[in-house]
C-alpha cells in the first residue's frame, strides 16, 4: 500500500513542466516588489496603513494596504494574474488552464471591489506597470480626502 506522500506525487500537475512549476510556487501572494515600493512611497508621506488585512471584519479576502478609519484598501495587480487589459499574454502552454485561472482571478477582483464599494469603502487599483509615484500621489491624495470628510462629520456631529 502506498504512502500518502507516494499518492501526492501521482496527481498530474496543473504545470507543463517541473521548471514551470518551481517558477510559478515562487511568485509571492504579498510583498512583491512594486507593492513593497509603493509602501515605502506611502510611508515618506506619512501614511500609516495595515499591510495585507481584511478591510472589512468578516469578509474572507484580504487587501494589499488598509487605511481603516479613511476606509480605503489598495490592491497592487500583476498584469498576467489580474488579466491586464494592456500587458496580458496568455500563455502558450496549457493556454485553457491558464485562461480560467485568470477569468477567476478577474471575476474575485470584480467581487470584491463590489463588496467594497457596498460597504462605503474606496479602492484603489495600481496595475504593477504604473508609476509607482502617480499611484503614491493618488493613494494618498484619496486618504486624505477621506480622513478630511471623516474629520468634518465627526465635529459637525459635535455641535448639534
């Protein structure tokens, strides 16, 4: 009788090949390197926020940065996984795979900012081909919209 580590390996991969796979197991879910660079861009301008949180208490996914009194959340894309519509290139090998795995990708990213905007949340989109200092620029431009009307209604609330 086999090992459960002998069954593991006779499933067939979603990879075309050993190399493929290795590749694609190392592609990071946080802390890649346009995210990690727009943090550091936000936290110059003093911009405190929560780094892969749940915006919203509950919801089962997780933004890359969160501003929770501003309610704002900000998911840096790649352009293969997030499907962008300038830089996507399906892939040759196992394309149909592939596809779908973007198609699901696209329709959670669509979810969510649904779930968001449902709640009075702002979200802000960086594709990882942009300016990172215009998206800095934007983010933060946003937040402090955000925390200004906060402040606003908050001592509007006080004189009454």
């Amino acid at each position: 009788m086999g090992s459960i580590k002998e069954s593991k390996s006779r499933q067939p991969s979603w990879a075309s090949s050993p190399a493929t796979r290795r590749s694609m197991q190392a592609n990071r879910s946080r802390d890649t390197k346009p995210e990690v660079a727009l943090r550091q861009l936000l936290h110059a301008r003093g911009l405190r926020y929560r780094v892969c949180a749940r915006p919203i208490p509950g919801m089962r996914r997780t933004a890359d940065i969160v501003f929770r009194p501003a309610r704002v959340a900000v998911e840096v894309y790649g352009c293969f996984w997030h499907g962008c519509p300038e830089h996507y290139r399906a892939p040759a090998t196992n394309s149909q795979y592939w596809a779908g795995k973007v198609e699901r990708n696209m329709r959670r990213d669509a979810d969510t900012a649904n779930t968001l905007n449902d709640a009075g949340w702002a979200l802000v989109v960086v594709w990882e081909h942009e300016n990172l200092t215009e998206a800095a620029e934007r983010v933060t431009e946003l937040v402090m919209l955000r925390r200004a009307a906060l402040t606003q209604s908050r001592t509007a609330g006080r004189r009454v």
